[in-house]
C-alpha cells in the first residue's frame, strides 16, 4: 500500500519534494510529475522509476497510479488544483501559501466542508522543525506561565529578482502568520507594518526590511523583522515573553568553535538548508497520516487564517496604519 504521488509543478521545491518522496519519505513514491513546462516536468521524471511527466494537472489527477497530490506550484496555480483534487476527493499536501488572497482561499475551504472530510495539509513545515516543536511543547506545560509577546526574526541572504515589497508580507512573513497562530493558540486580530529605511543592499524599489506588528484575540503583541536582502545567511529566530520566563530558538548554536582567538559558528544561506529536517518530517508524517485515512497537519482553515492576515499586511503596508483582520466563523470541520 505505498502512497502514489503526483507532486504538481516541479520548480526548486517540487523537485527537492521529489527528491524527498524518493530518498527520504517511507510508504511513498513519485508516481506523476506535473509542470506546465513540459521540458522541466519531463527531467525530473526521467530520474525517477515509473514516474509519468504531465503538463495539465487535472490529467494527472485522474491516471489510475495517483492516490494523493503534492502541491508545488507558483502560489496563484494552488486554487484550480485544489478544487481538481477535492472534486476526486484526494488528499492533498499544498505548499504554503494555500492561496494568495482570502476570497480564493475561502473557496477551496467551501469545497472541503462540502465534502465533509478534511483532505488538505497547508505546507506550513516550521512546525515540524525539532526547535519549534520543544518550543509549543514547554509552552503547552504552562511553566512560564501566558504568553504576552513573541518576537520573530526572518532573515533572508537576498531575494529573488521578482520579489515585490508586498511579497515581504504575502510570501515570507506568511511562516510568521501561521507560527503565531499555532505557538499562541490565538487568533491574529490586526496588523501594523513600520517601514525601515531600505537596505543599499535591497533592489531599487524593494522596502527591504520591514517591521510588522500583530495583536491577537487572546491579548498577546507579536513582532516580525522581515529583511530578505540581509546579505549574511538564512536566519529564522522566534522568542517568547512569558509571564515567569521566556524562551528563545533559532540561534543556530548545534556547533561552537574556538580558533586562531574567535568563537563562532556557520549560518545557513537556505531554506532548504535550514529547514531540510522540517520538510523531511512534514512530508513523512502526511504520508502517514493520509496511509491512515487521515490528515494530521495544518489545516485548510491556518491556510485561509494566514491569507486573511497576508491580506490586511498588504493592506497596512500600502495605505499605513492599523487593519483589522476580518475572518469567517470557524467552521465545526475545522473546531
Ligand atoms: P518555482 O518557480 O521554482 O517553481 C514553481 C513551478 O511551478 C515552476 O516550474 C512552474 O513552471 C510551475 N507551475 C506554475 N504554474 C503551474 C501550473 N498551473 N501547473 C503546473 N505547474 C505550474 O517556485 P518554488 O520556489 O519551487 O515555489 C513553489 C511553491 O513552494 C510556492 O507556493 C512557494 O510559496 C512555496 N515555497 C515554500 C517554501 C517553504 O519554505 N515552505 C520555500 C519556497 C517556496
Ligand atoms: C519562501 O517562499 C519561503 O517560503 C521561505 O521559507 C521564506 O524564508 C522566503 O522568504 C520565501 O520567499
């Protein structure tokens, strides 16, 4: 009973999840590759037994070897997969974002709760990271008593050449979205963004860093420092302020060395190295789970949570001040 997989859209993470699927992930395999550059989906299924390369994912979809789909593409391309994949009741691991804006990622939870079973895991993979994970689990003891602030640092070595000022907000600092939610166990209520003056190092244009404010329904304050043209590496740091101590990840101290009079270490300058055990525990525990009939990971509702916060980011960082975040009711699928 190896799960069969069609990873849609083969870019620099559908083939890192390939390669996983492959090398890493028990109980599955790649049995499908699906880019809309057919030359692209065509290379990566060459290194791969059995693996078919299509260009349309709906075709995909329905070939008798795929029993569950991974979503890699381009943000915007999520929507129309997810609804094909729900409409044949597959089970789903999308790469974050679930959608790009809130109104599309409300469809998709409208097609879910019509089906009545939850089908889709959101790629939110940082709460598979191991400091995260001892993170949640000495909040959750109740040792340092409530949460009342939470300071988040997201470093990025540069951006790539498309990267816009709103997708500071849209596409990174929707990780900070999600791990706010799930650390505090609130909901994100508003959203303010200060903006720095730009790195020399930023492109022309680009409002590189940014300070973004959240407040939550359960009274906590969170602050995220976005800058992805730091220069130096790939840092992601999470502190909270608890009301008898705080608690603090992401300093990369795995190894110290001493030499020629300095001690320090290395910093990674990729996600994909950074964040390589989190993605290999992700993508093992979906496969699991859906072997089981279930899904155990961040669900359709973080994906819309996180789009609806993304939306008001944009919001505050083009036209200034506070925006409140507006969300639907919680539907019972998702309690
Ligand atoms: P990429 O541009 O390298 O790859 C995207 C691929 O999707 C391209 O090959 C493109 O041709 C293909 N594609 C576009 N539209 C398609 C469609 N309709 N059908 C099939 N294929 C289509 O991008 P990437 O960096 O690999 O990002 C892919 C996804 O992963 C995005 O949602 C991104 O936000 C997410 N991502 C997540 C993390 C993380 O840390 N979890 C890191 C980077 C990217
Ligand atoms: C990218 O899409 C990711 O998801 C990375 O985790 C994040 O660090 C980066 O800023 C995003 O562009």
């Amino acid at each position: 009973d190896t799960l069969r997989v069609a990873v849609i859209g083969t870019g620099k993470m559908g083939a890192d999840h390939v390669r996983r699927i492959q090398g890493i992930v028990s109980g599955a395999r790649v049995s499908a590759v699906v880019d809309v550059d057919a030359e692209r989906a065509k290379a990566v299924a060459a290194r791969v037994d059995g693996c078919t390369a299509y260009t349309d994912p709906v075709t995909a979809m329905t070939a008798d070897d795929v029993d569950a789909v991974l979503i890699a593409s381009s943000g915007p391309a999520h929507e129309a997969a997810l609804l094909a994949a729900l409409d044949r009741d597959l089970p789903v691991l999308c790469e974050k974002p679930l959608t790009p804006d809130a109104a599309s990622a409300l469809r998709v939870l409208e097609a879910e709760r019509k089906l009545g079973h939850r089908r889709v895991q959101v790629g939110f993979m940082r709460r598979y990271d191991p400091e995260y994970v001892r993170l949640k689990a000495l909040l959750n003891t109740g040792q340092l008593g409530r949460p009342l602030m939470l300071h988040n640092r997201h470093r990025n070595a540069a951006s790539p050449p498309f990267f816009t000022s709103e997708m500071l907000i849209s596409d990174s600092v929707a990780h900070e979205t999600d791990v706010t939610r799930w650390l505090l166990g609130q909901e994100i209520t508003a959203v303010t963004v200060l903006r720095p003056r730009p790195s020399v190092n930023a492109p022309d244009g680009l409002q590189d860093p940014q300070f973004v404010v959240f407040e939550t329904d359960g009274g906590a304050v969170a602050d995220v420092e976005i800058f992805v043209n730091c220069g130096f590496g790939y840092q992601v740091q999470a502190e909270v302020v608890c009301e008898r101590g705080t608690a603090r990840i992401g300093d990369g101290h795995a190894m110290v060395t001493n030499m020629a009079g300095r001690w320090g270490g290395t910093i990674a300058q990729d996600f994909t190295d950074r964040f390589a055990d989190a993605y290999d525990r992700e993508l093992q525990a979906w496969a699991d789970a859906t072997r089981r009939g279930e899904v155990t990971g961040p669900s359709v509702w973080d994906g819309y949570a996180a789009a609806a916060v993304c939306e008001a980011g944009v919001r505050a960082l083009t036209d200034g001040g506070r925006v409140e975040v507006e969300l639907v009711e919680r539907p019972g699928l998702y309690a």
